[in-house]
C-alpha cells in the first residue's frame, strides 16, 4: 500500500464536491512524472487532497477506487486515470508552511517538485502528516511507496548451457 498527496485546485474541483460526489474519476494528469506516479497508485491506496491556489494546504483524506486505466473512450494509452473516493476532512487543514518548516515533510515532492500534480508519499511522511493535521497516523503494510518502472522483458531465445541461443529470424537481423 502506498499515500499519495493529489493536487487540485479548489475553484475548479474542491475536496467539499468530492464529498458531496462521493467518488469521481481523477483526470487531467498530463506531467511525465506524475503520470509515472499515477500508473504506480493501487486499488486502496491512501490519497491527501491538496488544494492549490490561494488555500495551499492538504484539507482531506480519501482511497484510490481503481487501478490506473485509460479514460473511457479514449485511444490514447499514455494517459491514465484512477477513480478516487472522499474520505473525511483533515481535523485541522495543514498549511504549504508547515510543509515548508517541517524536517520531514520538507522532503515530499510537493516541496522538490512543485508543478507536480500526484506526489507520493512515504510512511514517515504521512504519519507526520497526519500528526500535523491531528489525525491519528493508521497502520501500513509497506513503509516506502512502490516503484512504478516496469521490470525489462526477458530476452527473446532460448538459454542453451548458460549462453542466449537466439532464433535464426533475430540473429539474422543483428548482423
């Protein structure tokens, strides 16, 4: 299991709508980077809302609904979407400034990095989050977020006393 921070800007979608809605599609990721992120968030993993703009704090908490999937009736399968379902308002939001001065939260992304739109977070970082917003930090299976690069594909051929035979078709090309 992984925790996320998703940015969004309060004016066009707020953490309050999501309630009301209850669950939404999440969209408009367009960075390289945070589309990386986003192909890496798993089916029940912890989500911070953050609202840019002029609010610039984390103001709730939620669960991803879906593994990552190409938005419906689109072609292009770079770009991906989860689901997200609202969890419950942070009991006190916690401000970019917090983020700023707090040894931990000063290494996030949402610090480094800051167009970044899906900012993973670590296991230390969410519970000093959570400490901030005077949330009680819950229990986890994994302390580091997942990697989101794919293993390589194992070369094509067939392994003959610890040496790659390759098909006749492919030595054929390589010369």
């Amino acid at each position: 299991m992984s925790d996320w921070i998703l940015k969004t800007e309060p004016t066009e979608y707020s953490f309050d709508q999501l309630r009301r809605e209850k669950r939404t599609v999440w969209d408009g990721v367009t960075n390289n980077l945070a589309l990386l992120h986003l192909r890496g968030m798993r089916k029940g993993d912890r989500v911070v809302f953050y609202h840019t703009g002029n609010e610039r704090r984390a103001v709730g908490t939620g669960r991803v609904a879906t593994d990552p999937h190409p938005p419906a009736g689109t072609v292009n399968s770079r770009v991906l979407v989860v689901d997200v379902e609202a969890g419950d308002p942070l009991p006190r939001p916690v401000p970019l400034e917090e983020f700023r001065t707090d040894p931990v939260l000063s290494q996030t992304d949402l610090i480094r990095i800051t167009r970044l739109s899906v900012v993973p977070l670590t296991a230390e970082q969410w519970d000093a989050l959570m400490e901030k917003a005077g949330a009680a930090p819950r229990a986890r299976r994994s302390s580091t977020p997942r990697t989101t690069l794919r293993p390589a594909a194992p070369p094509k051929g067939k392994r003959i006393g610890g040496r790659l035979r390759r098909p006749p078709a492919v030595r054929a090309k390589k010369r």
